[in-house]
C-alpha cells in the first residue's frame, strides 16, 4: 500500500484517510476544480468549514467526483466546522452546512474553536467590540457548545464529532462533563509548532489529530529551514513532502492545501521518514521553541484561557 493510502482509525470505528485536501483561503472559482482533482488523483478526504464561506464550491467539486461515477459518498471523508457565532445554533449552522455542500451527511463536524462570539454582533462570522477585538460570549462555554453537537449524531447527519484548535486545557475541563470522547482534534502542527503536549494528551484519551498548517501556511519560512532542507536531500524528495510525511511519522492525519494541480498532486508522494530524519527535525522545533522564535497560533485559543462560568449546563 502507498504510504498516501494510510488511513487512521477513529474512536468511532470509522477511518480518516491520512492526507486531506485543506480548502482555508482556496479562492472562488478555484477551490472546486482543486476539490475535483484532488478527488481524481486519489484523495479522499477534503477539508472545509463554514467560516471559509466556500462550502457551496466545495459541494460542486464533490458532486463532479461523484458524477463521473468513479467515487461514491461513502468513499469520501468530508468534514466542516461550526463556526464561532452558531455555538447557540448548533443544528442550525450544521443544516446550513449540509445544503451548501449539497450532502445528506457530514464524516467528521468539528467546533471549529472552543469560543462562542456574539451571534448577534456588528458581523455574522467576525463581531468586533468598538476596540477592535473579538466579540466573544463568554456566557456561553465549549462544554455546553459540545452537548449541543453530541445530540447531532442520533440524527444521522454528522458520523462523528470532534473539536478543533482545543489545548490539553480545553480538553481536561471538556472531557469529563461530555458522553462522547471527541474524534479529532484538528490543531496547527509542524515542525516549528510540534505542540506535543496536546498531541501527547490527545493520543492518551483515544482523541486523533490532524495537523493543519503543515506547510506553515501562505508564505511559510519553512520549505528553506535547514533540517528541512536536509532531510528532503537526503531522501531525494522536496521539502513539502517532508513536511506533510513528519506527520504520518507522529500518527496523525494532515491537511495539505493547494489550488495548484501540479501541487495538489506533488502532496500525495509522501514518503517514511526514519528516527534520525526525526530527531533533526526534533532539534530544530526544540531550538525554536528555546528561543520562542514561532509563536503565532499559540494556545489559548484566541489568547482566551480558561474561565468560563457555565460549566455544566443542559
Ligand atoms: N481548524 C482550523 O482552525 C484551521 C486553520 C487553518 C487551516 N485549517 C485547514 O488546514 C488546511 C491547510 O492549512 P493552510 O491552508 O493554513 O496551509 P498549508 O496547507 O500549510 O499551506 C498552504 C500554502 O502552501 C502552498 N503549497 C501547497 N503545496 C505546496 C507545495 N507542494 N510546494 C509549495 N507550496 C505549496 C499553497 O499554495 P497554492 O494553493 O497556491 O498551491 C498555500 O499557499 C487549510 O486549508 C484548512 O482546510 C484549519
């Protein structure tokens, strides 16, 4: 089997494929032909959320796989997010999502953050306050926003839920107030930000991680970083498949997105990367962190720690 077919098997039985195609910041009018490729080059898990406001593109790259008749739904691992200002609206937003993306089922529905913001602010999917920040509502926590979701899957529409960007703090006070362990836990993960806490934590309580992020995102400095660089020479592959194959490595599914053909197919040569090409990469995330050189998605989420007064209620 090509290491590009591995797939992870979830706390619900069901399996993740390992890499997915991410659709963040896929512009309009190129994310649906970059989901449809995708599809016809052999991925099949395909990453969205509603706050990318390109669920309806995404549907119609989906539809158009499904079309040729050469993959079914069953073959494709979807997932979507809630956004932030539906914590209150869960079925809702979840609704909304199903007919944009024009599916009757959703694989994998994740809290996109674990931070309600005012549904009712001066923005539908960004309410600021008059200084400029976030417009959060903290009457409202994570753990009541997660029993909203856990009654989704009586419904059929979602196969499993899960949680996004949740620090090893967000999850110790979720974990025992819920029913349902969450699937996943997509957090940003690279070389420059292992977050091993949390992918240690996760791994303890049956919770799977998907890296986002794994190329470091739009204009990242990490396809010139020297380990990088060196492991990729060494093994005769680019620094991206490095990246996206430092994950397979760790046990968690990635993320990798391109509206780029050429690039959306380089991402499936993932390759098995030994202990030595890890303990270099290793090294490297151990300097950074030493002389905090790469703090930008640092939990807490939002910069919000813990402290919310509802915890435990409906
Ligand atoms: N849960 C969350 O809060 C969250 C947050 C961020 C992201 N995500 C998910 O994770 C996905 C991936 O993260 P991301 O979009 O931030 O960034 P990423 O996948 O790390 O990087 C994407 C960037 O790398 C470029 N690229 C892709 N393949 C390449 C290759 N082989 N060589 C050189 N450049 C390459 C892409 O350009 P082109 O497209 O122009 O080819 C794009 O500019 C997102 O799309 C989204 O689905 C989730």
């Amino acid at each position: 089997m090509a290491i590009v077919d591995t797939r992870y098997k979830l706390n619900t039985g069901a399996e993740i494929p390992a890499l997915g195609l991410g659709t963040w910041q896929s512009a309009p009018g190129e994310v649906e032909k970059a989901v449809s490729h995708a599809i016809f080059v052999g991925y099949r898990h395909i990453d969205t959320a509603a706050c990318y406001q390109n669920e309806e593109e995404v549907g119609k790259g989906l539809r158009e796989a499904f079309a040729s008749g050469k993959v079914k739904r069953e073959d494709v691992f979807v997932t979507t997010k809630l956004w932030c200002t539906y914590h209150t609206r869960v079925e809702e937003a979840l609704d909304l999502s199903l007919k944009k993306l024009g599916l009757d089922y959703i694989d994998l529905y994740l809290m996109h953050w674990p931070l309600a913001m005012n549904p009712n602010g001066n923005h539908p999917l960004f309410p600021k306050l008059p200084d400029g920040s976030r417009d959060l509502d903290r009457s409202h926590s994570h753990v009541t926003t997660y029993k909203s979701m856990e009654k989704l899957l009586a419904t059929g529409k979602v196969k499993a839920i899960g949680v996004s960007n949740c620090s090893k703090r967000y999850l110790e006070e979720l974990l025992p107030q819920v029913s349902v362990v969450p699937a996943v836990n997509q957090i940003e993960n690279h070389p420059a930000l292992p977050q091993q806490e949390i992918v240690d934590f996760c791994k303890e309580k049956g919770i799977h991680v998907t890296a986002y992020s794994p190329l470091g995102s739009t204009g990242s400095p990490l396809f010139t970083a020297e380990p990088i660089v060196e492991v990729a020479k060494r093994k005769g592959v680019t620094p991206a498949t490095v990246l996206l194959s430092w994950h397979l490595a760790r046990g968690s599914s990635v993320l990798a997105k391109s509206v780029t053909p050429s690039r959306i197919e380089a991402n499936r040569n993932l390759i098995q990367l030994d202990e030595s090409d890890m303990a270099l990469i290793a090294k490297y995330s151990d300097d950074l962190a030493s002389r905090k050189a790469f703090q930008r998605y640092v939990y807490p989420p939002f910069g919000v720690d813990f402290g919310f007064p509802d915890k435990s209620s409906s």
